[in-house]
C-alpha cells in the first residue's frame, strides 16, 4: 500500500513522538524542517488558546520554507490527542486541528469515531496508539488510518510486547500505515522497522537533547549519560504503565526499585502525574534506546546523523542480499 500524500515532504521514514512538556513550536518545526515529521502534544500548549498560537507560528513558518524550498519542502507536522475521559479539553483541541487543517493527528488512551471523523473532514488522517492487537483492531473498527505499535523499550507509556511479534501480528490483519515505536535512537534501528514490516520508525527519547527541545540542561544531559539500565518501568505516576529515567525518580526522593502500583482507574493526565513528583516534569519519560545517544545536538545535526546512518544500514542490507 502506497502511503498517504499526507506524508510527503519527508527526507526520512521518521515520525517525532509528541513528548509531554518538552515538544513545543520550535523543536516541531526544526524536525519538519530537517525532513521528518514533527509532533507535540495539545495537551503542551496552556491555557487551551495558546494552541491557537502554536498552530498559527508552525503553520506560518513551514509554509514560508516551503515557499523558499521548493525543492526540499518540510515534512508534515503532527497533533498528538489523548483520547480519555480525563481530558477536559479535547473537544476545543479536536476543532482547532480541523481549523489549522493538521495534517496528521496522532490519538492516545482511547479511540473515538467522533474524533477521526473531525479530522477526517479535511483530509486528514490519524494515527493510533496501540500496545497489542486488541485496541490495534478497535482502533481501526472506529476509522483510524494508522497504527503506531508501541512497544517494549519505548519512551512514557509504553506496551511490553518485542516489536518482532508485534509488528507481524499487525500486519496479518492491516497494510496501512505503521509506525515502530520501541527503542529507536538510530538510522540503523529506523531501518530496521522497516525491515520488520513497520513504514516509519518512531523517534522521541533521543529528541529530548536537542537544542529546541523544552527541557531542562540536566534532562538533556540524563539523556546523553544514560543507558537501558536506567530506564524503570511502572504505572505509579500516570495510571498507566510507562518507561521513566531511574535519577529522576531518585532525586524525587522515590525508591525506583520499591515503587507502589497505581489504581489503573484514577488515571491523571491534565495535570501530569498521581503522585506530589509529577510525570513528566520531575518525573523525567525515557525510552531504553538512549544509550545510543552520547551527545546535545541540534535537531538538524541529529538528523543529519540519523540519515548517514539510516543510508548506510540500507547499503549495508543491499550488499548482504
């Protein structure tokens, strides 16, 4: 199946993972910019009108560089909507996607068939969070276009199945569009989804270096320092399961090793967290791919990184064959 025209403009088969707090205007349109899709959360822009603002400066800017760059148009940008009753604003978030004409919305906690006729009412199309095949089936019963199989490894909520099951299990039953999400830190691993099956790899963890990213130093610098073994898993914060760096928790004065379980039914997203340290603002979401990143780039040099790499893994598969 050929991919939506909704994709076009992309350098790269990457998809930007919206991040809570740390996407913000500047880092969405720097990766659109560098050629991969860039995404945040509506939930990031507060009080609800700043989401206008937001929408207005990305959709701004990238239509000044494509009016510029002709040749090298930026790739799309994303809206990342969570899809759970706990999420007051939804419906005035949903209405201003529909009127920016948002290319691609990505929705999470939930499938609704009010919200993807919205988006599907302009041409849009939307992209579904799954961790198994369950909610991978009802989110296509309910009219989404694509799936993002969210797997072991990956960065804040994150599934516990390996990416080779899930992948294949997906596309017995869908060949439409499908992003990797899991651990994914390099052009070798973005390769390597679309070996499996998968079109695009999902990115967030190795974003959060970067210069535009809305992070704190000491973030960026965990993120650069850190590997897989610093990554704990736990529902404590959220109601929902999720990948989290070990010093966080500790500098929160919370035993990463001996953390409660949460009552999946009181799941909190308005205001970031279940617990005084609060996810994802001291709490800081990190997936077990980041030992692959060493150093604070721009998102421009990282991506220019993520593509020698991705061109060689391809050259290097092409000669094995």
């Amino acid at each position: 199946m050929s991919l939506p025209a909704n994709f076009d403009g992309m350098r790269l088969p990457v998809i930007g993972a919206p991040l809570f707090i740390v996407s913000n205007p500047d880092l969405v349109i720097a990766q659109c910019k560098a050629g991969v899709v860039g995404s945040f959360p509506a939930l990031n822009a507060r009080p609800e009108h700043v989401l206008h603002e937001w929408l207005d400066k990305i959709t701004t800017e990238l239509a000044e560089h494509n009016a510029k760059n002709p040749q090298s148009p930026a790739a799309p940008f994303s809206v990342n909507q969570i899809v759970h009753k706990s999420n007051d604003r939804l419906q005035h978030d949903v209405e201003a996607c529909v009127k920016y004409k948002v290319p691609i919305v990505i929705t999470s906690l939930g499938a609704r068939v009010d919200v993807n006729d919205a988006i599907h009412s302009y041409g849009g199309i939307v992209m579904h969070d799954v961790i198994n095949t369950f909610f991978a089936k009802k989110a296509l019963e309910k009219g989404a276009d694509g799936l993002i199989a969210v797997c072991a490894g990956a960065g804040g909520h994150a599934g516990q199945l390996s990416p080779f099951a899930f992948v294949q299990e997906i596309r017995k039953f869908f060949d439409g569009p499908l992003a990797l999400s899991g651990s994914i830190a390099t052009g070798g691993a973005v390769a390597a989804a679309q070996a499996m099956g998968a079109d695009f790899g999902y990115i967030g963890s190795a974003f959060i270096a970067c210069e535009e990213a809305n992070a704190s130093d000491n973030y960026k610098d965990a993120i650069a320092e850190y590997g897989a073994e610093d990554i704990v898993y736990t529902n404590l914060f959220t109601g929902v399961h999720g990948n989290y760096l070990k010093p966080s928790i500790e500098a929160a004065g919370l035993d990463p090793d001996n953390l409660p379980e949460s009552d999946p039914s009181k799941m909190n997203f308005g205001s970031g967290g279940n617990t005084s340290a609060k996810a994802w603002k001291d709490i800081w979401g990190c997936g077990q791919g980041i030992g692959a990143i060493n150093a604070r780039l721009s998102v421009a040099e990282y991506v220019d990184v993520l593509a020698q790499q991705y061109n060689a893994a391809i050259d290097k598969l092409r000669v094995a064959s």
